[in-house]
C-alpha cells in the first residue's frame, strides 16, 4: 500500500508540474527535477496518513496527494518568488547592467528617428509615455527580458545616476502572451540620467500582477545596480539604450541575466 501512494505521488507531481512549467515558461528540467522532489515529499506524507487507523480508500489518499502536492508547490514557489539577495555588481565602469533576472526574449536596434516600440510577436506597439518626452530621443536598442515564477523579481538600476522620470501607466492585465499585451499591461517607466547619457527601464506587468512596487521616486539618486522596485510574480522588463559611443550590446535573446551582475551592454 505505502509503495503504491508513493508511486501515484510520483507519477501525479510528474504530470501536473510540468504542466505548469510549461504554462509559466520555466524550464522542463527544473520543473520535473522539482516533481520528483515535491512528488517524493508528498508521498512520504500521505504513506504514513495511509498507517494511521482512519481506513482512508486509495481514492481519498489520491486526492490528498494532489493537496500536499499543490501545497508544497505553492510554498516553494513563494519562497522563489519573494527573495531578494544581496548583490554587489562585479563591473562598474563603462557597463550597463541587467535590470532584471530571466530570460533575453529580444534585442531590437531602434532606427535613429523612428518611434520607441516594444514588439510581441508580429506586433509593434509605441510605449507612448516615453515618446511624449524627449528624455529618451537617442534610443539605439530596446532589450527585453523576461521573468518566470522563479527569478528574484525585485529589480536593479542598470547604471548610477539621478531618476528624471518615473511614469505609472495604468492597465488592463492581460497574458503577456497576448500580442497586444505591451500596450495595455501596467507598467512603470523609469528613466535614470547619469550625467552624460540616459537609461529607460520599462517595469510590464502581467495579467495575475496586483501591483507594480517603485522604491524610488524622481529625483533621487541611484547607485548601479542598487534596487528600484519590484513586480508581483511574471512580468518583463524592456531596457531602452541610448546610442553610446562604442557602445557594444553583450547579450542576445535566449541569454539568462541577472539583475544587478549581468552585463547587457559595454561602451566607452
């Protein structure tokens, strides 16, 4: 009996938990190396549920895997989600640096003149609150990355200077899958100038985000690296980059970066 719970617990954890990986673009790896782990816990607990003198049917331990599987993804899923390391950028100099953990989903050249777009597929959209201003006029690349359930969401300035803008444009929280999710997820807009050139950061909030949180404000200043707010569970971040002289991106799409220690772009 208590092989037989074990192996259901398994074979549940290794159906439903990919699954979810695949729906919250995290990797097949870790997802069915955490099934194995989750499906073993839970099987040691409900096989020593199934000991107990309760005369529990295989039908009603069955459903209390799913539960403690579902409970122990969760909590480890919160664990992930709500951490925040301390970090200290390994490069200072003549570096920008990832705003974000996740994934590099895009690197797009933006032509000199034309507008400052975020792009979804096959569809362009004007992130229209940093057009209305000429604080970012030069953009030369816009960067995207993409966060899942797991990476650190707490982001990082990517390079040190003083905050001239912080716009909050408010959404209707559709799936960042939705091709025309750019234009009406929330965001937040921060543009940090350190004096000689200027860096946007684009905080995107999905459909099942509740707030976008900015620890900073306009004015202050901010230090590489240093936080700057956080996103409630999956999200992007689009970095937009000035043309620099010899200004030389260091990522492409499918790279994995970290907020505050990854460099994207050199110059200088």
């Amino acid at each position: 009996m208590e092989l037989e719970i074990f192996v259901s617990s398994l074979v549940l954890a290794l159906v439903f938990l990919p699954l979810l990986a695949w729906k919250w673009r995290i990797k097949m790896k870790i997802a069915i190396s955490g099934a194995v782990v989750i499906g073993g816990l839970s099987g040691l607990i409900v096989s020593w549920i199934g000991s107990l003198p309760a005369n529990l049917g295989m039908t009603a331990l069955v459903f209390i895997e799913l539960f403690f599987i579902l409970l122990i993804t969760s909590l480890a899923i919160i664990f992930r989600f709500y951490r925040d390391p301390e970090r200290v950028p390994l490069e200072t100099e003549k570096v920008i640096l990832s705003p974000a953990d996740g994934k590099v989903i895009y690197v797009k050249e933006i032509e000199e003149g034309s507008s400052l777009v975020s792009t979804k597929g096959e569809k362009r959209f004007e992130l229209n609150e940093v057009m209305a201003t000429d604080s970012l006029a030069d953009v030369a690349y816009l960067i995207g990355i993409d966060m899942n359930m797991l990476n650190v969401h707490v982001n990082r300035s990517p390079i040190g200077g003083k905050i001239i803008l912080q716009k909050h444009t408010n959404g209707r929280f559709l799936s960042l899958r939705r091709q025309e999710s750019e234009i009406l997820n929330e965001r937040v807009t921060t543009i940090i100038d350190n004096g000689v050139f200027r860096v946007g950061v684009i905080q995107i909030a999905s459909r099942l985000v509740r707030r976008i949180v900015a620890y900073l404000k306009e004015g202050d200043g901010v230090r590489i690296g240093q936080r700057i707010g956080a996103i409630i569970f999956g999200s992007q971040v689009d970095v937009a980059i000035p043309d620099i002289e010899d200004l030389k991106i260091s990522v492409k799409p499918g790279d994995e970066v970290i907020a505050g220690i990854s460099v994207i772009a050199r110059y200088g």
